[in-house]
C-alpha cells in the first residue's frame, strides 16, 4: 500500500524559512521503509537555492520539474513549491533522468536509462510516473512513443516540463536540486499496485461532430488533407481560420478508430507546404472533429473527473491538466485549482501541476491500457 503526503511553501527568497515549512508539514518519523519525493515549482525556487537546500535536507530521492502553477491541500498558485511524498513499506520506488536529449539519440538515451532502472527492480514496474523535457527538436509525442515502446507498454503517466511563460523561460526536469533542461525524468513504481487513470478533454456539447471528418493524407504527427482537401482549406470550410499565432487554443478530437478513447490534440505549428504540425499522431482513415475549448468546459469536465476519482477506494491522487487551461481561465487563473481544493477538502491527499502537455493511458476496446499524449486535457493518476 502506498501513502501520500504532501507539503508546500511560497517563500522563494529565505531559504532556512521556506526547508523548515515543508520540513513542518511533512511525518518524516513515520514515513514507511521505502519513499520518493515529487517536485512541482517555478524556476525562481531553483535560482534562489531553496530546492537545492531541500533535497539535502530530505532522506530520499526527489524527482520533479518546474510549472506554471501548482497546488496542494495548502497551498496554490503559480509562486508555488509542492513537495508530494510516496511511501510504502512493500512497494519500491526507482528514480532515474536521461542524459540531454536530441533527435538524434533520444530513441537510445530512453533506452538505456529505463534499463539502468529497471535493473533496480526485482520485475517489471507496474507504472512509470514520466516528467518529459518540452524540446522543440522533439515532440511529447515522440517521447511518449519511445518511453512505450522502451516498457513493452508499461502504462505511464506525467506531462512536459513548462516555464511560468509557457515555453519562453528555461523548462526543467529537477533531480537532486539541480534543474535540467532536455532531461527525460522517470519514478518507476513496483509492488500491488493497481494505479487508475482519468482523462478528461471536452465536454461533448463543445465536440462538434457534425463538422468531423477524415484525414486522408498524414505522415505521423504531420497532417496534409482532410476530406482530400489541404488541411488549411478544410479549417477554412468549416469557418476556422488557422493562424500560428493563435494555433494553440484550437483542439481538436482525433478518434483513431481502434476501439481506444478518442484524444484531444492541438496544432503546433503551420509548416511552410501548408500542412500542420498536430500534438500527436494523425493517422490517414482516422476521424477529426473539432472542439472548443470554454470556461464553462473546463471546470465541468474536471468537476467530472474529481468526482470519479472520490469513488475509487485509492490512497494518493496526482494531477496534471494542461497549461493552456490555466491561461485560457483568465483572469480567474486559480478557478480550476480551487475547484479541486473545495470538492476535495479533507477527503484525501493531491498534488496538481500544470504541464504541456499530458501522458495519460486511456482504455482501449479489449480493456488494456494504452498508452497517449493530450493536450487541453485534464488527467490523473490514482495509486
């Protein structure tokens, strides 16, 4: 069985003040034979010397990676330190990074560390918890792949390394007090464990199905026609104008016709022969429609997906949505968090971080996890 707890502080600036709190907050006397720590802050925490002072501070290996806004039982906003604790007396925990990561070698650097961990183990994982570095070389996509194919398909769970401007500042994977950027981070997780995966995207009143159509030429993340037309002159048919700068904000649902729960994708880029560069696969003969992204959409699917996680008889909740729903509630950024924080209040430990982009297994027709990447989503993992 595993416990969580978690602890959080805002203070930047006094390093002995900020290592005190969370050391306050945390049972340190009582935590069981084997434990790993979860890092979730901005930046300014690594470059003022409080993370650096808190992983000497704490008996076990803390693994994490900077946010934009994070948000514990305590604690939320984007000036925020979370600290979450695992610990077990019969389930094993095995932290490990990657070298810097590039298109060159990635595919090997994966490798090569998820057998140096997995060597640590007495078997196979039963989940992977991922912190994965935004590069702009290589897709989450990309990386989501090769961590499946590296596990034999051992679900795993986690999101992109994000700055408090998204992509513009340094975006790091944190181990022992030093920030990495292009550092692919892995907690390998091992024992009874039987982790429950939520996904929620959009709301279907905001899926336009009447509009959804198929993809009829693509190349992996790439996406050239829809219906047989170029993918900007189907957009524009359908009255969406695609613009780079504005790209971000437009989801759309992509059901791979596999049995598995369709995906909520984004566009990452106009490419210069006019096709797109989408956030996930977009395989010729799957099915596209497209969605909008609300206010209203977002506190109702994560509204839906804290519920559903009160009704399983689990002991530690982790949390990631994807940053453009912090950025797409403001001015109220915090709304979502503080949803979380009042449906949850007393009920059972979490931790939720904003990323960019989310690894989330989804169920696919025979009832087996499959491993995806999102965007716009909301998800968990339930231990």
């Amino acid at each position: 069985m595993i416990e969580m707890h978690t602890a959080s502080t805002v203070e930047i600036d006094e390093i002995d003040d900020a290592v005190k709190e969370i050391l306050d907050q945390l049972p340190l006397g009582a935590l069981k034979k084997n434990s790993v720590g979860i890092l979730y802050c901005c930046m300014d925490f690594v470059e003022t010397g409080v993370v650096g002072a808190l992983d000497k501070a704490l008996p076990f290996s803390v693994l994490g990676m900077t946010t934009m806004a994070s948000a514990d039982r305590n604690n939320l906003g984007m000036y925020n330190l979370t600290l979450t604790v695992l610990t077990s007396d019969d389930v094993l925990f095995e932290t490990v990074v990657t070298g810097p990561l590039f298109s060159t070698d990635y595919k090997e650097k994966i490798a090569a560390t998820y057998k140096r961990a997995r060597a640590g183990l007495p078997g196979d994982p039963a989940c992977i918890l991922s912190f994965i570095p935004y590069t702009p070389d290589i897709s989450g996509t990309e990386l989501t792949v090769s961590l499946d194919a590296t596990s034999g398909g051992i679900p795993v769970w986690g999101g992109v390394t994000v700055s408090l401007d998204v992509y513009n500042g340094p975006c790091c994977t944190i181990l022992e007090g030093r920030a990495q950027e292009r550092v692919l981070g892995m907690i390998l997780v091992y024992g009874s464990v039987n982790p429950e995966f939520i996904v929620a995207s959009i709301p279907e009143e905001n899926i336009f199905y009447e509009k959804r159509a198929i993809i009829t030429s693509s190349e992996n993340c790439i996406l050239r026609t829809v219906n047989d037309m170029p993918v900007l002159q189907f957009f524009e048919s359908i009255g969406m104008t695609i613009r780079p700068e504005s790209s971000a904000t437009l989801p759309f649902m992509v059901d791979y016709k596999d049995g598995s729960t369709p995906v909520v994708l984004g566009i990452s880029s106009v490419l210069e022969d006019g096709s797109v560069l989408c956030g996930g696969p977009v395989p010729q003969g799957a099915l596209i429609a497209m969605c909008e992204l609300t206010r209203e959409g977002i506190l109702a699917t994560t509204r839906q997906s804290v519920e559903k996680i009160l009704q399983l008889d689990k002991n530690a909740l982790l949390m990631m949505p994807c940053v453009i729903r912090y950025v797409m509630m403001a001015p109220q950024n915090d709304e979502e968090m503080r949803l979380v924080a009042d449906t949850l209040a007393g009920k059972m430990p979490y931790v939720m971080a904003y990323c960019g982009g989310e690894i989330c297994p989804v169920r696919d027709g025979n009832g087996r996890w499959r491993n995806r990447f999102h965007h716009y989503t909301f998800t968990a993992c339930v231990l």
